[in-house]
C-alpha cells in the first residue's frame, strides 16, 4: 500500500507506467520450426496451363494459384513452367517470409512457348546463376537449346553454405533416345557446377545441396535399365528422396496424352540427413497437371 505522503508527480508517472505494461497481453517468442519445408513444383505452364491460354484462363489460373500456394508452406520454393519475371514475381508475392531470387529467361524461338524456373526461399542468398544446357545435351537431332537449370547459394539455417538448384529436364516428346541423351547430359552439366560451387564455398563452413525439379524420368517403365538420369547424381553422393518409396505412392503427373502415370518430379540431396519426400494434396490434379512434392528437413537432426 501507498500511503498520500509517498505520493509525488514522479511516483504517479511510475504508477501509470506500470499500470500500461501490465495490460499489454504476454506473448512468448514462437518457438523455431522443427523442420525446412522444400517445395518442389511444376505448375504448368502458369500462368493459364497453356501456352496459349487466354486472358480469362490465365486470371482465373493466377486466382486458384494464389488460394493454393500459401498452404503449402514453403521455406524454399522452386518452380518450373512459369511464363516470366513477371509471374515469378506473383508467385513469390503469395509466399510470405519468402523472396524471389531468381527466375530464369531462357531464349526460345516461339516466346510463346516460355517455361522458365524459378527458386525463392526466406533465407539470404549469396550468389544465384542461370545456367541453360549447351553443348552435348543439344547434339541429337533439330534442337533448341532453351532448357537448364537455375542457381542460388544461401546462408544456411544448418550452418554453413545451402546450395539449392531448380532444373526441368528434357520432356518425353520426341524420341525415346534422344530425350535420355538429353536429360542424362543435363544432369552431368548440373553435377558439374554442383562440384565447382563445392569448392567455392568450402571455406565457409558444411555445404548442402538440394536438387529440385522435374526430370522427366520415366523409371516406372520395363525398359527403364535404359536411362541413368537419377543414378548420375546418386553415384555422386547425391540421395534420392524417393528411395524406397513404391511406385504407386509418389505419382507426380497422372496418366496423360497416351502417357502412363509417372514419377517425374524428385528432390535430391546432399550433406543433408536422408529423408523421404511427401506428395502434396491439391485439388484432384486441378492448377497443375504435376503434383507437388515437399521435403521436410530437420533443423536438429
């Protein structure tokens, strides 16, 4: 108790102060999430899931996209089939915590045709690189080189140097050889870079690496013994979150065209604790003709 004597202008400007900190409701600091959500997707050519898609389609795309996307909940995102900057942008603006650090702008004849990747994350980038594939992966056939990959390097929030890069390989038009020599010579070019960034940033402490994307693969048919796409970068150390999974369980693309179902899309990684990957749920293949695929990676392993 106070008694009237205490009382002075000095005790009353304490009495009000206390009197506000008190009714400020106590909020403790959120506590670090348990894992790093990566977010793998291929949304078809977005926006308006064709490339000649009109404004209409390309609106209510943009719409359904923008409802989607945050639910997923991404700490680094990367993209594949976006038309340009400007919805790479949009898409980054639906991740909050999240920016944009590259997009890629790969050249094609018919610009109408664009599918470019993207890769954005909450982390701080170091460096970032886009990369399109040249020379072997182009010698089989009338070719245009307009695919490879994108690159960023981040602070990582293990520690040390995350290496994460975004590809889209060659797709299964086209003749069955080829489009193998082709995504086998890409995933060499890719396995290239991964070595000289390893070596850039050895001085910084441990190095990860994520590769994240659609291959394309077809592994799931008889003759798959043909293609070593994946095999590349696990006789490198590289882990496919996908080992072990059955076929039936991680269908990223429905069947299509002619096409059986398929597994294209897959998260590699390096320096990293051996995780399986997860599909994600979305609307009975609406948005996208792939499905996403999510890699939780534990902060304390």
């Amino acid at each position: 108790m106070i008694h009237q004597a205490s009382i002075t202008p000095k005790n009353i400007l304490w009495l009000i102060a206390l009197g506000l900190i008190a009714s400020i409701p106590f909020h403790p600091l959120a506590a670090e999430p348990e894992h790093i959500r990566i977010i793998t997707w291929n949304i078809e050519w977005f926006p308006g899931r064709s490339p000649d898609a009109t404004e209409r389609a390309e609106n209510a795309h943009r719409i359904e996209v923008a409802d989607y996307l945050p639910t997923l909940e991404p700490d680094i995102f990367i993209a594949q089939e976006i038309r340009d900057s400007e919805a790479g942008h949009f898409l980054a603006d639906q991740l909050p915590g999240l920016e944009l650090h590259i997009i890629s702008a790969f050249v094609r004849a018919n610009r109408a045709l664009s599918q470019q990747i993207m890769i954005a994350s909450r982390y701080e980038p170091i460096e970032t690189e886009e990369k399109p594939f040249t020379g072997e992966a182009y010698d089989y056939g009338d070719l245009e080189p307009y695919r490879g990959y994108v690159f960023t390097a981040l602070d990582s929030p293990l520690g040390g140097t995350l290496l994460v890069y975004g590809v889209h390989l060659k797709s299964n038009w086209g003749e069955r050889n080829v489009n193998v020599a082709m995504r086998e010579s890409g995933a060499r070019q890719i396995l290239a870079h991964v070595q000289k960034m390893e070596q850039r940033y050895a001085d910084r402490g441990p190095i990860q690496v994520v590769i994240g994307g659609d291959f394309n693969v077809r592994l799931n048919l008889e003759d798959k013994e043909e293609e070593r796409t994946i095999d590349i970068f696990t006789n490198a150390g590289f882990h496919s979150t996908w080992e072990g999974v059955p076929f039936e369980e991680r269908i990223t693309w429905p069947p299509r065209g002619g096409f059986p179902p398929a597994c294209f899309d897959y998260i590699l990684t390096k320096g990293l604790p051996r995780r399986t990957a997860t599909l994600m749920e979305k609307p009975a293949w609406a948005l996208s003709d792939h499905r996403p695929v999510m890699l939780a990676i534990p902060r304390n392993p």
